[in-house]
C-alpha cells in the first residue's frame, strides 16, 4: 500500500516542480490613486479607486520597462 501511494504521489511532485521551474514573473504597473493622486509599483490592483498609469515593468521600482521573461 505504501509503494503505491509513493508511485501516485512521486509524478505529481515532479510535475509541480518541473512546471514552477518554468514560469516567469508577473508584470508591475504603476497605480494612481483616483482620491488624493498618490502613485505606488504593484503587481496587481490595490483596491477599487487605484487606476493603472503605465506598465508593465520588470521590477518593484518601476524604472526598468518590458515583460518579465
């Protein structure tokens, strides 16, 4: 019972690893704040009143233009 549940479990681990090894990084946009006009890096939409400025960028500062390979 052991060794089966080992041969089941051993290929999802591989696939899972095998398929994070591969992926790339998620773009940063620059976000402006539509109430008091602050303007902040993120990889995905603060809240509600954040509209997206410009992007996408690779890294947190928002200098380095482009699309994380």
């Amino acid at each position: 019972m052991k060794s089966r549940l080992t041969a089941l479990v051993a290929p999802m681990v591989l696939m899972l690893v095998c398929g994070t090894a591969f992926s790339s990084g998620a773009p940063w946009f620059r976000w402006k704040n539509k109430v008091n006009k602050t303007i902040m890096c993120a990889k995905t939409t603060p809240g509600d009143v954040w509209v997206v400025m410009d992007g996408p960028y690779m890294e947190s500062r928002c200098k380095k233009p482009g699309n994380p390979q």
